[in-house]
C-alpha cells in the first residue's frame, strides 16, 4: 500500500501546482488580478478524474482548481516569464527621477541632453562652415586691398560700379575691370584646390 507521502512525491512528478494569486497578483486595487474562488490550477496530462481517483487526498488542499495541460502549462510560463523580463528591464532603465520621456526634462534640466545624432550633426555643421569661413578668407587674400574694398562695397553692399566709382572719385571702367579681376581671381583660388596665388593688378 502506497502511503501519503509517496504519493505526494509521485504527485509531483505528475503535476504542477499553481498559486494564481501568486501568478496574477494585481499591481493596484482597481485592476485585481485574481478574483473568485478559484485560488489554484493543477498543470498535468491527466484527466480529472484520473487526477481525483489517484491524488484525491493531494488535491483536497488545492480544491476548487483549474486543470490545465502541459501545453496551457508552457504558455502561462512563457507569458510569466517575459512579463518578469518586462518588470526587470523597466526597474534597470528607470531612473532616480522616475524617468517619463518629456516630462522628467521640464522639472530636471540636468536630463536633458540633446540627440547624439543631431549633436554630431551640428558638430559637423559648424566645422564645415568654419573651414569655409577659413577658404573664404584664404580666397580674400589673394586680392589687392582695392580690389577687396570694391568687391565688398558691390557684392555685399549691393552698390553699383558707378555708385562706388563716385564715392572714390574714379571713373567707373576702373572699378568694373576691379571688380572683374576679384572675381577672377576668387575664381581660380576655389578652382585650384584653394592654392593661394596672389596679385596685384588693381
């Protein structure tokens, strides 16, 4: 004759036993997790009253329960286990703040970095324009002082050759073939790599 014990032993290498109160504990009070009497399930191949005729005495403190398979079984451990895996991965990337993406910004200055993407891109940007600025002024070297005064008075000023020529009390022939030879000159430098040839034609 089997006793108690051994059939306890042998109950569990048949079945496995549930707390579903355990399994779906509620994470506050309006949403319970598990609700009704049913507190248990068993997890085995066995049919009920397979389960009841050899392990009657074993299931009493389980009873009511809810028989599952082994299939239903995997399932409900898949889904424990990537539910765990969630809870852990949100308490590892969440932060002393309590970290809400755009709010925790506007009380906490201090975690507001800026997109490395976007930084590397402004980085990127500003070097660019100042190796421009560089070759820019590079280019303005290689012209007369007259000839730059000219360009700048016609280019960024927007006055004409006759307007500038009045200025300087010059006739206005000068000034374009001035104007004329910065360009050129401008030209060539940017065409050439930014090799610096200077010059003094006015």
């Amino acid at each position: 004759m089997i006793t108690f014990a051994e059939r306890k032993e042998l109950f569990k290498t048949e079945c496995k036993v549930v707390n579903l109160e355990y399994e779906y504990k509620s994470c506050d009070e309006e949403h319970k997790g598990c609700v009704g009497d049913t507190k248990w399930a068993i997890i085995t191949d066995l049919s009920e009253e397979e389960l009841k005729e050899k392990y009657a005495d074993v299931i009493q403190p389980f009873t009511p329960f809810v028989l599952l398979t082994l299939e239903q079984g995997e399932i409900i451990k898949e889904f424990t286990q990537n539910e765990d895996k969630f809870r852990k991965r949100q308490l590892n990337n969440e932060d002393i703040f309590g970290y809400d993406e755009g709010i925790s910004e506007i009380f906490h200055n201090e975690i507001a970095t800026p997109d490395y993407w976007q930084e590397q891109d402004e980085i990127e940007a500003r070097k660019h324009r100042e190796a421009l600025l560089d070759l820019l002024d590079k280019a303005l070297h290689t012209l007369t002082s007259t000839q730059r005064r000219r360009l700048y008075a016609h280019l960024v000023e927007g006055k004409s050759s006759r307007t500038i020529a009045k200025e300087e009390g010059v006739n206005y022939s000068k000034v374009d073939k001035s104007i004329a030879a910065g360009i050129k000159k401008i030209t060539k430098f940017f065409k050439n790599g930014g090799a610096f040839e200077g010059g003094n034609s006015k």
